[in-house]
C-alpha cells in the first residue's frame, strides 16, 4: 500500500472503526433482505457453545472464519476435528483452501482455534480500503453462513 500509516487518537480511532462497522452494516443489511435473511449475521448466536462465526479487521487484514472458543482444549480439539473431517465440504463451500489453526493468538492474549479466510492490504484506518474489505466480508460470511446451516446439526450433535 502506498500510504503513510498514521497515528490516531484514541476517540479518532474509535470513530473510525465504528464508521467501518457502520457503513459494512448499512451495505449488507439491504442485501441480506432481499435475500429474505435476517439483517443480522450469525456469528456468535449459532446454538452450538464455543463454535463462532468472525468477522476480524485490523491494520493489515481482514478475516471472515469460524473461532472455537473455550478453555477446555478437549472440547475445542474435539471441535476442530470435526470440522478437518468436513474440510473438503468446508473449503467447496468457501470455494478457497483455508487457513486453518488450532492455536491463535488474538490481540487480546486470547488463545482459540480458527479457521479463516483472509484478504490481505485492507486497514481498518483508511476508508480507501473500505470497500474490498466489505465486498470480501459479505461474500464470504454469506458462504459461511450457508455451510453453518447446513451442517450446524452434525457439530451440534455429530455424526
């Protein structure tokens, strides 16, 4: 990217972000309609303890995937293999491999499992790189969300 990074404050920053956030909402949300889906995406509420839906932006990527989040590293191991053992429904699905960790470190210190789809050169900070980073969000999210539907009785319940 050819722009200088630039520091904000802290109310700078917070209103961007919320503008980001605002202006992804106010895109989606009338797509999401005229699909007859919910204005609202999945993402934590899927029934299924520790199994979430995740949008993630910051300076350098956006990621659209699935997050196991739980202390218990049997439960999230358990988890995670079943979704190695749909990978190749999984990624048909994404239409994309994805990347797949069963240990990532969030920015909080958070330790979870993830698997995720990423674009490169978007930044949270500048609305330049708005659009792509919304336009990779709603499609993919969309294909998630479509994959979670159809399986969520098999991670709910198994095989």
């Amino acid at each position: 990217m050819n722009y200088i990074w630039h520091m904000f404050s802290k109310e700078e920053a917070k209103q961007l972000r919320e503008e980001f956030w605002d202006r992804f909402k106010s895109m989606s949300a009338p797509r999401r309609a005229r699909k007859k889906l919910p204005g609202k995406w999945v993402l934590s509420q899927t029934g299924i303890k520790a199994l979430n839906l995740r949008f993630h932006v910051d300076r350098k990527v956006a990621q659209v995937g699935i997050d196991l989040e739980t202390r218990n590293m049997d439960k999230r191991i358990e988890l995670y293999e079943k979704l190695e053992s749909v990978k190749k429904l999984l990624e048909e699905a994404m239409e994309s491999p994805l990347i797949w960790e069963l240990e990532y470190n969030r920015e909080n210190g958070k330790s979870v499992s993830r698997i995720y789809l990423q674009l490169e050169d978007v930044d949270i900070y500048n609305r330049e790189t708005w659009a792509a980073a919304h336009q990779f969000m709603y499609e993919n999210m969309m294909k998630l969300e479509t994959f979670y539907h159809e399986y969520k009785d098999f991670f709910k319940y198994g095989p």
